[in-house]
C-alpha cells in the first residue's frame, strides 16, 4: 500500500512545518539582538515565539487537516 498526495500539498506542508518557524525564529533573534538584547534573551524569546507557532498550529490542526487529502495507492511490487 503506498499513500499518495498532490506535490503542492507536500510543499504546504514543508512551508508550516520548517519554512515559516524558520523564518520566525531568525526574525525574532535578529531584531532582538539589534535592539540590544543579550543571546540569551534574544534566544529564549526567540524559541518561545517558534513554541507559539507551533501552538497556534495545535489548535488550529482539524482546519489545517481539511486541506491535506491522502490517497492510497495499490503498489504493484
């Protein structure tokens, strides 16, 4: 049995899963240290801001979950 999904659905996810707290990350930790902040505030604020996203992914996981379509697929082997 193989489980199959459109190409563009295997992008989306990437983008919420690593792309997006990527950049959230390196956006908090470089603004923060330019306003003076030491490494590690700038870090652990940083990290708390990557734990939010995530959170606010949790709690929205049954909208997000309507958009993802899984097929499955006979494997010929």
């Amino acid at each position: 049995v193989e489980v199959v999904m459109k190409r563009s659905m295997g992008f989306k996810a990437v983008w919420i899963s690593y792309v997006i707290p990527l950049a959230i990350l390196m956006i908090f930790l470089l603004t923060l240290q330019g306003l003076g902040f030491s490494e590690l505030y700038a870090g652990l604020a940083s990290a708390l801001a990557v734990v939010g996203y995530y959170l606010v992914i949790y709690l929205f996981r049954e909208k997000i979950a309507d958009k993802f379509v899984f097929k499955i697929a006979k494997n010929n082997i």
